[in-house]
C-alpha cells in the first residue's frame, strides 16, 4: 500500500485524535510558574474584578463630583494625599485630593486631573501640609477622566481565560492578577518511545564490533518534549518478536501513543512487522524520502506509529507526520514556519516522490532582497545525521518536481525558533503561498 504525504498526515491526525480520547488522563494542577507552555484545562472565572476598585489612571487630583458642573479653571482645596495601597478618607465638595496612579478613587471623586494640569503642577511637600493650608487650581474636566472602573478589564465571575488556552507569560500574569496561585491544566500528550535493533546499543558504553550507538532515542525524545509531549522511555528492544510483544504489553500506565523506530522495511529481520503480523497495524509506503516505510494502527486499542530506524527517517518522519498533528491535537503552537527560499546549487529529486533535503537557509530579506538563499547539505541519504545537525531547514521537493534549477524558489522549513514577522504554514501543503 502506497500513500501520499498528505494523505498519511490526516491518518496520523485521525490516529491522534482518537488517542486523545483513549487515554483519558486527569488534569493537573500546577504552581503558576511551573505551567508555562502548557494549556488550560478548563475555563477560568475570575474570582475579583480587575481592577478590584475605581482608581486613578494618572498621578494627579481627585475632584468630587458635585465640582464638575463649571467649565472653568477653579481653586480647590487640597486634601490629604491618596497613596496607591491605602483606603481613602472620603473626599468632600471643594477639595481635591492628590492621588497616584493606581490608587483607590475616593468615596465621592468622580474624575481626576492629571498632576501636569495643575497650578502649581507639583503635588505639595511634606513640609507644605504641616504649616499651611493649600490650595490648587484645576481646569474644568468631565466625569470618568483618567479613572479605571472596577472590572473594566474584568468582572468578577466572567471567563478570564477559556479552556484550551496556551499558557505563556502574559496569560499566567492575568491568573496571577486574579489573585491564583494555582491553574489547572491538561496533562501532556505522552508518548512511549522505544528504539529497536540488535545493532543498537546505548550512548556511554564501549561500541562493540558491527554495532552502533542508539541516536533514535535521544533525538526523538528531545523533539517530542520540544512539541510539548511528555516522554516514557522503554528499553532497546532486540530483534526478537517475542521480546517486542513482552514489551507492548507491559506498558504501566495509560499513554495516548506507542512510537517506535526501526524494523519496519523490507528486510529479512524486520522485528515490529514480525512481532504485529497478526495485529490491526498497517506496514505501508509514503511516497516521501527519506522516510518512505512507515506503520500505523493501534496494539490493543493503544495507538501506534512506526517510523523507519534511520535517524534522519525517523527525524523527517516526525517533522512531516508527528509534529503538526500534535500541534492540532494539543493546543501547542509547533508548525515550522515555512518560506520560500532560492536553491544555491542544482537538484535533482525523484519524479515519484516528495523529498525532503537538509539545508542552510540564509535571510536575504534584511538586505533588501525579498527572498533567501537555501544551500543544501549532504545527499538525500538517511544515514547523514552530521548533515542534519548542522541544518537549519528542511527543503521541500514534491512529488513531479524532478530537476530544479540553481536560483529556483523552493519551500523550506525552519528547524529554528519561530520568527516574528513569519507565519507558521499548514504542514499537509508545503508550497502553498511559499512560491507566490
């Protein structure tokens, strides 16, 4: 069976979707400065309203209300200071009261007029209060000026936040404002990973002869935390079937997903088809290199994806397939940001196949030059780890592109952080509005 890159990115999003259904796990509640990244579980009602209290915009003078009558510049009594934090005494006819931004308007104060306005437009001394009674000339000022209502921000009892939001530092900021110290949100998408192999062998120890050292696992572990999932890590598993099914089964607590690399091509020794031959999980081809063999399906009702052993197949196959679905799914912003970019160098990529290629992507655009550059590193080999790692973009050959000159415009997505200005592109399209 034979898919096509857009059609295996709905699968894995059908399969993610249903996964976040099957493991039904309870939301966590977490100290405020714990939850960043992470998404609101239910709606948030604010418990006060923000501001709690009238109070006064500016640095400047209270006016009673009953003194908004004139259009005149009047003398006004000054009262006793309103410092932000203290009750006010209440303020009465002909006086104004010095008050300071963000403190409470007094009982009866229905605007205030900015310090700047004022003559003198200096508040008074210490020294000033103590031995004389002041007076301060204000201009005529309408009702409401440079006041903040009570719960003009929000009312007490309205949603703050609706559940689903992603929680980063000016969202936090509000619950914090709300007077919480806690938030409740939903629990990460996790993911069982398991590396499979006899070749295989952990980082740290002495290499053996025709062995090499598990990449897989470190760098599918990092890409899945950096997309917000939560890991569970299993052992290298050997090729041996039995083995593998031991190891499915014994999965100790619910996880909305089992992935596991390697042992999923044509070979003789292919240990994940062997050891679900007799499962609902499909072993079919995506017209996509690297990354072509790929599995789906679910083991006992759990849901399953394979990805091929080789690390840069397993990489791209995360990028294509895994990475967007999980956006979808958890609320947690992670599509590359996707561009157009000039190739630096001829290509040639197969007719039938959407490839993928590793390259360095340099921004033309600061330099007065509306598109960037695109050089590609390293061969179309999913072997070529050292490539990718010193990558900053994948490039993007689809399917009846064939041969591509050196200076053509070509879609690529940025390995790095998101930039501002650069909108994320849906994953299932990656040229469209990249070439206009």
């Amino acid at each position: 069976m034979t898919r096509t890159v857009e059609e295996h990115q709905q699968a894995v999003l059908g399969l993610l979707r249903y996964s976040s259904a099957f493991a039904d796990r309870t939301a966590e509640m977490l100290p405020l400065r714990a939850a960043r990244g992470r998404v609101l579980a239910e709606d948030l009602r604010a418990p006060v309203s923000l501001p709690p209290f009238d109070n006064s915009q500016m640095d400047g003078y209270a006016v009673h209300h009953a003194d908004l009558d004139g259009s005149e510049a009047r003398r006004f009594s000054v009262a006793p200071p309103v410092p932000a934090g203290a009750k006010p005494d209440v303020l009465l006819p002909g006086s104004a009261a010095p008050i300071m931004t963000g403190a409470m308007l007094p009982e009866g104060a229905a605007a205030v007029v900015p310090i700047e306005r004022a003559v003198p437009s200096l508040f008074p001394t210490t020294t000033q209060y103590r031995n004389s009674e002041l007076t301060v000339e204000l201009p005529a000022v309408e009702e409401g000026s440079f006041i903040r209502r009570a719960g003009s921000d929000v009312a007490a009892g309205s949603i703050a936040l609706e559940a689903g939001t992603l929680l980063g530092p000016a969202q936090l900021g509000l619950v914090a404002a709300c007077g919480l110290a806690t938030v409740s949100v939903r629990p990460r998408f996790l993911v069982l990973l398991l590396s499979t192999g006899d070749e295989v062998q952990e980082p740290g120890t002495a290499l053996a002869p025709g062995r090499i050292f598990d990449a897989n696992t470190t760098l599918l572990t990092t890409a899945l935390e950096e997309a917000g999932a939560e890991v569970q890590l299993h052992s290298i598993v050997a090729d041996n079937p039995e083995k593998l099914r031991e190891a499915l089964q014994s999965i100790g607590r619910p996880v909305n997903l089992i992935l596991s690399t390697g042992g999923i091509s044509q070979g003789a020794y292919e240990v994940v088809k062997q050891a679900l031959a007799d499962s609902s999980v499909e072993f079919l081809s995506v017209s996509m290199q690297p990354g072509g063999p790929q599995a789906i399906g679910t083991i006992n009702g759990v849901p399953f994806l394979g990805f091929p052993g080789n690390p840069v197949s397993a990489l791209v196959s995360f990028e294509m397939f895994l990475r967007p679905a999980l956006s979808t799914v958890t609320g947690i912003p992670g599509n590359r940001v996707c561009l157009p970019a000039r190739l630096t160098e001829d290509v040639r990529s197969p007719e039938n196949k959407h490839q993928v290629r590793r390259g360095l992507y340099t921004d033309r655009t600061g330099q007065g030059e509306g598109i960037g550059d695109v050089t590609l590193l390293g061969g179309p080999g999913s072997h070529l780890l050292h490539a990718l790692a010193g990558s900053n973009a994948l490039v993007h050959l689809p399917v009846g592109t064939g041969t591509v000159e050196a200076g053509t415009p070509v879609a690529v997505w940025l390995l790095s952080e998101l930039r501002g200005g650069v909108q994320p592109l849906h994953p299932s399209n990656p040229n469209r509005e990249a070439l206009t």
